[in-house]
C-alpha cells in the first residue's frame, strides 16, 4: 500500500502521443502522482478537515472559486465575474483588480473553438492553453475557429456564438461514455456563413482582428477509462470525509470510482490522506 498526503491540485493533463490517451497526474503535496498505472487500483482518499487557499496559502474554512479563501477570490482579478464572462471586462473602465495580471493574462491571444464534450459546444481560452483546455473539460474533439487579440474580443464572439451552439457542458452526460458523433468542420462552416450575414452583429473591431482557422483540423483526444457508469453518482469529501472505491477512468476533472465520480478541481487546496492498494 502507498500513501500520499497534502493539499491537492487540480489534475493535470498532457497528450503524450498523438493517438494515445490523455496522461493525469494528481499534485498532492510535493507528490504528483501519475494516476494511469492505477486504473484498475483500490483508492482511499480521507479528508483531514483543513483547507489552504491555493494563492495565498492561507487556512480558510471554506473554499471559494475553486480553491481560494474568501479575502482572495474578493481580491483577485483571477475570481471576478469577467473570467466566467469576458464580455464584462471592466478593465477599461479602470477598475480591474489586478492591472498587471490583466495585462499579462487577457491581453494576449485568445482562441475561439468548438468542442464536443457532451455535445456541441462553443469555448475559448488563451492560445496557451490549448489543448488543456480541451482536457480539462472532457472534449473528444475540439477545433479552433479563430483567434483575436484579448479574452474581451474573445467573449463578445463567442455570445455570438452562443446564439447557435451551446457553451455548457452537461457532466453527468460528459462522464457517461463517449457523446455522439459531431461534424466539427461543418459546424465550423455553418458559422462562417452566419458571420458574412450578421457582420452588423460584432463590433467592427472584432471582425478586423480575428484570424479564421479554415486549415485547422480536428483534434482527437481518448481518456484512460477502463469503464464508464450507467449511472453517474456524485461523490463529496466535506459530506463524507472518506472515500473509497476502484479507479476505472479519468476524464476532464473527475476520477471515475466504482462507488461514483469526485471533481478534483473542486477540491484544490482540500488537504487529503491519499492511499494506493
């Protein structure tokens, strides 16, 4: 038996081959444990009670914005309401909390993409990102469409978007199996057409600073999942402490356990004995 112990992160994902799965890694501690080996592995995670803020460091009793203390997520530009929805940028305005991280963070190239994750859907994220960001949400497929200069321009798009694709993944759906099939390409065609019809829709701006990705292709991406539920039982360590249960997959930010499915995102900064068997 192994035994890990110390605050956690969320998963971490990188596409090792092209045609071969998603490889996780868990942080705890100093530790990051790389979780593919133990598919099929007996896991007993217990929850000490503590909670550290994942930017200052600082015990809290309660997490907010996935792994901060409430002084934090008040304070930093990383947990305003305009990461969640670029389009309300405020920066301009001269009120964003943290000038310097703006400028490093939102003012850099971002990308516009669809994604089939539990379905058709419309994301964006910095250019750096990609394909984490895909990871990160359980996508099957993702394609970029376009790139412009800032997360703002990036958010306007995509609530264009939005008037056609959704941009919510369902995650019971997502942890479910596979979605069905989605013509990304096509999907991606549709717009454009859309686009040279509402072109009065987006700001001028918007329109002259994006770059399409007419030439991109599809990106494939497989999760190590030896099997995945019929039905979808959501686990909670601050309801249960401890938990237990076979590892059979990871996807986006869930282990898949026979005894149900825990967001690991959701517990960042959380302090946990982790055992191995």
């Amino acid at each position: 038996m192994d035994i890990y112990s110390g605050c956690i992160q969320k998963l971490k994902g990188v596409l090792r081959e092209p045609l071969g799965p998603v490889c996780y890694s868990l942080p705890v501690g100093e530790t990051e444990l790389v979780l593919n080996p133990l598919l099929g592995s007996t896991l007993h995670l217990k929850f000490t009670g503590q909670i550290f803020c994942i930017a200052c460091h600082n015990r809290t009793q309660k997490s907010f914005n996935q792994g901060y203390c409430f002084p934090c997520a008040k304070s930093l530009a990383r947990c305003d309401l305009c990461i969640v929805r670029p389009e309300k940028c405020h920066y301009h305005l001269g009120t964003c909390r943290e000038p310097v991280w703006g400028e490093t963070h939102c003012f850099i190239p971002h990308v516009v993409y669809l994604a089939n994750t539990s379905g058709l859907k419309v994301g964006i994220t910095r250019e750096s990102q990609i394909p984490t960001r895909w990871i990160d949400q359980g996508a099957v497929e993702a394609l970029p469409i376009f790139t412009v200069q800032n997360r703002l321009q990036s958010g306007l798009i995509e609530v264009w978007v939005k008037n056609y694709f959704q941009d919510k993944t369902d995650w019971r759906k997502m942890l479910k199996g596979k979605p069905e099939k989605v013509d990304l390409l096509q999907a991606r065609d549709t717009l454009l057409k859309k686009i040279e019809f509402e072109q009065n829709t987006l700001d001028n701006s918007d329109l002259n600073l994006r770059k399409f990705y007419t030439d991109a292709k599809v990106t494939a991406l497989e999760f190590p999942v030896l099997q995945y539920p019929d039905k979808v039982v959501s686990l909670n360590l601050e309801k249960t402490s401890e938990i237990t249960g076979t590892l059979l997959g990871i996807k986006g930010q869930y282990l898949l356990l026979d005894s149900g499915a825990l967001n690991i995102r959701n517990l960042s900064g959380y302090e946990i004995i982790l055992q191995v068997s």
